[in-house]
C-alpha cells in the first residue's frame, strides 16, 4: 500500500479500539541493520508497544521485531526499547500532556518514508468498557444503513 512514497508496514488496530486518539505525532526510529531488514520484512508487532519518555529522550517499549533470519550470531534482542527521534521541544511537549492528564503514548503505524523507518504515535486516553460498546453499536448501525442503501440502489 503506497501513497506518496509511504510504504505502511504495519498498523495497530486495536490502539484505535481502546484509545480516543486525541493528537498524532511522527518519529523517527533508531535501529540496527537486522533490525530494519526484519521491519523491511513485515516482522514487527505493535500490539502491546507504548511510549515512555526517560531522561529527556524518548522510547518505544514492548515492541516487537523479529529477529533477522540471515543474520547469524549477530542478531538483535526482539524487544528491548527503541530511541525515538523527536525534536527536544516536541519531547518535553509530550512529557507534559503525559504527566498532566494522564494520557498515554501508543505506537499506530510503521511505516518507511523515503527509505527510513518511521512511527506514528497517537497522544490517547484510554475508553472505557462503555464508551467501546457504543462505538460498536454505532459501527454496526452504520454499516446496516449502508447495506440498506446498496440494496434499494439494486432495485
């Protein structure tokens, strides 16, 4: 899936699910090279990965990159943190919201821009079991008013 030289990679699907994305931010990723030849590859998983600020710098925890089959000896830990690349400004941004209201850092999607592997990390707050429940019933009842439109447009 490529548009405009952003090859998508992989998306967190369920961070939607259980978070109100509230503000999206794009980072940079520091790796090694079998770390970015497994990405390349489509073996990374975003499913329990969350952002963490420590010491002014940023990191992506809990993410997981498989390790580079050709790689021999020479591979890397599948789950030890990843720098994030943000400006130190942006940095101090987040670690304010993050402290303030409680919100948390998750990992959406990675993808390659312009060769280099790149995150977008969504600013959410967490749903409530509730709030999950509607947001289905209203999924499902817009899909219903869209079959019913495509059947009468048949007729």
């Amino acid at each position: 899936m490529k548009k405009s030289g952003i090859k998508i990679i992989v998306q967190n699907k369920k961070a939607r699910y259980d978070f109100e994305i509230i503000s999206t931010y794009e980072a940079g990723l520091v790796l090694s090279g079998t770390e970015i030849k497994s990405i390349r590859a489509g073996r990374i998983q975003l499913k329990d990965g969350y952002g963490k600020i420590q010491g002014g710098e940023a990191f992506l925890h809990d993410i997981y990159i498989a390790p580079y089959p050709n790689a021999g000896p020479f591979n890397h830990d599948p789950t030890q943190p990843r720098k994030l690349l943000l400006h130190k400004k942006e940095i101090q941004r987040l670690y304010g919201k993050i402290q303030e209201k409680g919100l948390a850092l998750i990992p959406l999607r990675v993808y390659l821009k312009a060769g280099k592997a790149k995150v977008e990390l969504g600013l959410g707050k967490g749903k409530r079991k509730y709030e999950k429940r509607e947001e289905l019933k209203r999924q499902d009842a817009k899909r219903e008013i869209q079959r019913t439109l495509r059947q009468r447009s048949k007729e």
